[in-house]
C-alpha cells in the first residue's frame, strides 16, 4: 500500500480533484494499479490511456463503480461523479503510468543495473545472451525478451517483447527482491514511443540495426528512427549508450544523447571491433580486439550480435578473460538458427526471420556453410494486420537466395492468407521457381517431401512461437514440431 502522494513525485499533475472537502489527495491510500477496468478493485488507481483502438476514459465510469480510489487520466469524461474517487489529471498519462508504477514498486530499476537492447533485429539474441553470461559468471538477472520473462532461473510466459509499465515494475521489483543484480530487456518500437520504459532508469542501452519493420505502426521509416533516437534521448549521464556503428543509423542514435558513448564494428575504427576468422557448421572463430576466441553461433549477424554482448560486458565492468571464456560457453537462442537434422542429412532451420534483412542475413549464412549440390527451400511467409509493403520484399528475397521458395501463412490473424501470398507475389519476377499453400503444415510437409538428402530447409518467420493467430484465435502450431514429424512420416 502507498500514499497516492508519493506515487506521484515526478508526475506533472494539472489538477487533483478530491473526492470530497475533508480528503486531501496526498492521503489516499492505493493498493494496486491497473491499466484495466475490469480489475479494478476497492483501493485501486485507474488510468485511463488512450490506446490506438480503445480510449480508457471510456472505461473511467466502470473504473469507480468497481471502487478505485483514484483515476489518473488527461480529462474527466462528462457525467462521471467525482463524489467517491480522487480524479488526478495530467498531460500525459503514459508517462504517468510509468513513473507511478516505478515508485509503488519502489523503484526496483534503481536497485538493478538494467541495460535495453533495440533495433529491428538481434534485440532478443542479445539480451538472452547476456542473461546468460552474468549468470554464467555468478551473478543473479533478470531477462524480458519475445520468448520469455526470466525473474533468476523462474520463467514465466512472454506475453510482448516490452510489457506494459506496471507489469514492467512489477517483474523488476521481483527481480530487485530476489537479488537480481543485472536485468536485461528487449525495447521495441513501440514500448518506447508509449512510454512502458519511461520510469526505468537505465544503467546502458544497446543499439543494433534499423530496417524495414513496423511501418503499419509508425507509417514513415523516419518516425520508426525517431522512436528509437527516443530510447537514447532520454538515458541518464550515468548510463552507457552502444551503437552499431555500421550501421547508418548508429551515430544518429548518439546524437544529443546524455549518455556515455562508445561504439562496435566489424568494418571500421569503433571502441569495439571483431573479424570472423573462420565458419563451420557448428561456429566460428571470432578475433575480438587482440583476441580470438569460439562460439557457438553462426552468421556474420550473429557475429554483431556476440560483438555487442561482448561490449555491454566490459562496459558493465566485467574483466576480458571472464567474458570471453563464458562467451565460448554461450548457445543459440530458441527459434533463431535452430538446427533439426534428419537421419539422411537434410537439414531443417527454424529461423524467427520476418523482416526482409533478417530473411536476407540468414539466407546469406546459409550459403557460407552450404556444400556440394545441397539445394536451399525457404519456407516463409507475413503477418497478417501488419506492414503491407514489406510482403513483395520478403519473398523477393527469398527467391532470389533459395533453388525454391515456398510462400505460405505466418499469423494471417484477421487478413485473408489468400490476400498476402498474393501481395507477396507481387514482389516476384516471371520464371522464378516457387509454390504457395495457405496452409502453413501443407507447406513444410510439401517442403519435406521435395527435399532430397543434404538439402536445407529453411522455416522461416516464426521461430520459438508455439502457435499461430488465425482470426482472432491462437491456434496450437510450431514448426519445429511440424519439421520434426513429417521427417519421421517420411522415414528421412
């Protein structure tokens, strides 16, 4: 329980309306906070945020019916009573959001060295890879990412990349509690422009690419720059900021930053540069500095990625010859290069690809280890209610660097599978060599069925998922599963 007072220290409050002249706001006592009316409880603060298709205010009526002792919002809807409930009413309630639930939480990123890992691709590779290297060098963390929530080594299902700031709070007071000393999270596009990651105080930030992704969202690739440069505008002095500096966008994330600034490369002068040595099919060799040293991974991207995990360990303080060594100990993320072999050597990849440069990056890595006559059949497909204009690009890509491409559904959600093949389709020249299914277990089972021994199949699009969302349903699916039962049906 808090006093209303001390939640809102940082929070810039218009007018406080009490609920009656003998109740002064600064005494309300709040036992939880809530984002939704339907749990809305006796004690409980409202706030109401105006979401892309649902305005809470709407819900501010039902909010004091349930008993909330108070109602955070931007205005107070007409014929509301302000009778039994404390109205707080500020210009931004995202903002709000976020700071009030760090101090119910007792400000939990304070008590944690947190670091964000953005950009399009490489933000959950990284952030698990580091949770997975401070813990290999004893010490306890904390890990929001795609796949999973971690709070030490309890998992706990990953319901969005960033979750909504009081979830946010919540889980790093747990971690804080538990003796977390380090909390790694992934912070996309939109977490950052909705202000879930307002109220954390961030100890280092990690940038890694910037393509074409989220455009359904942020309509121009200039805003989803701007979303990003937000992240690195508002991290205190006492934080580090790591760019790609290969990247174009790098130096702009730099830019009127307060942060301490470094950089990575593998092509230029940067504070932390790499060179691939050599590739197999169970690795590389990477020349880190002056030093060299094995992982697990495959992929130039991937050497990226190791690069910047490499560089946030140091920053962070760690000794070389301790990140190094665990860095050798490290293994692929779930659903990213994940290898399924059949008996006669036709190989799968479950691979979480769904951006064009993503696609390209894998499809380029595969072709580094391919051998002899192995042929190369992409499985991919788009998200349905998502960026449009990537669909032709995507599977452009996948012609081009595969001997069959083979279109089907990713998560068609409410759109017509029908509709994005054939959007799909429009990024395809005459005589290029590809099949499309609707059904996405029709096509890794045509895949499987086409493949010959050596060949390498590539699913892309949907990596770790376990499901698929047709409609407005989540369907059990997971191309793993799938891959791994018709090469059994097949006798491969």
């Amino acid at each position: 329980m808090k006093q209303l007072k001390d939640l809102l220290q940082g929070v810039t409050v218009l007018q406080a309306i009490e609920c009656d002249a003998e109740t002064d706001a600064s005494d309300v006592q709040i036992t939880s906070l809530t984002l939704d009316s339907r749990r809305v409880e006796a004690g409980s603060c409202f706030f109401a945020i105006e979401g892309a298709t649902v305005d809470g205010h709407a819900f501010i009526g039902k909010a004091v019916e349930a008993g909330a002792s108070a109602v955070v919002c931007k205005h107070i809807p007409e014929g509301v009573t302000t009778d039994h409930c404390t109205f707080i009413v500020t210009d931004d309630t995202d903002k709000a959001v976020a700071v009030m639930a760090e101090n119910f939480y007792n400000r939990p990123s304070r008590r944690m060295k947190v670091v964000g890992v953005t950009g399009t691709n490489g933000k959950t590779t990284i952030a698990t890879l580091l949770y997975d290297l401070v813990r290999a060098l004893g010490h306890k963390a904390g890990l929001i990412s795609t796949v999973v929530y971690k709070i030490d080594e309890r998992e706990i299902c990953s319901t969005h990349t960033t979750p909504d700031a009081i979830r946010l709070a919540e889980m790093m007071h747990e971690m804080a509690e538990c003796g977390c000393e380090y909390c790694f999270m992934e912070c996309s596009s939109h977490a950052i422009v909705q202000r879930r990651i307002f109220g954390v105080e961030f100890a280092g930030a990690l940038f890694t690419n910037l393509t074409h992704d989220h455009l359904d969202y942020h309509h121009t690739f200039a805003e989803y720059v701007r979303a990003k440069k937000l992240f690195f505008d508002e991290l205190p002095k006492s934080a580090f900021a790591l760019v790609n500096a290969d990247d174009r966008n790098g130096e702009v994330m730099l830019q009127n930053t307060r942060a301490r600034r470094h950089t990575l490369s593998l092509r230029s002068m940067a504070d932390f540069r790499c060179k691939i040595i050599e590739t197999t099919l169970e690795g590389m060799e990477l020349r880190i500095g002056n030093r060299e040293v094995w992982v697990n991974l495959l992929g130039r991207f991937n050497a990226y990625n190791m690069l910047t995990v490499y560089g946030a360990a140091r920053l962070l303080g760690f000794d070389e010859e301790d990140v190094l060594c665990a860095m050798s100990t490290l293994r692929s993320v779930s659903g990213r290069l994940e290898f399924v072999r059949a008996k006669d050597s036709t190989t799968a990849i479950i691979d979480y690809a769904h951006t064009p440069d993503a696609l390209e990056n894998v499809l380029r890595t595969i072709h580094e280890f391919r051998r002899g006559t192995s042929r190369i059949i992409t499985i991919c497909g788009c998200g349905g209610d998502r960026d449009r204009t990537k669909r032709p690009e995507m599977a452009s890509i996948a012609v081009k660097y595969s001997d069959l491409a083979i279109f089907t559904s990713d998560n068609p959600r409410t759109e017509s599978p029908s509709a994005i093949l054939h959007d799909m389709e429009e990024g395809i020249e005459a005589g290029s060599r590809y099949m499309k299914f609707e059904e996405r277990a029709e096509a890794i089972k045509t895949a499987v069925m086409l493949s010959a021994p050596g060949d390498i199949l590539l699913v892309a699009g949907k990596g770790h998922e376990n499901y698929q969302i047709v409609g407005t349903e989540r369907l059990p699916f997971n191309d793993r599963e799938q891959v791994e039962k018709w090469f059994s049906t097949f006798g491969r």
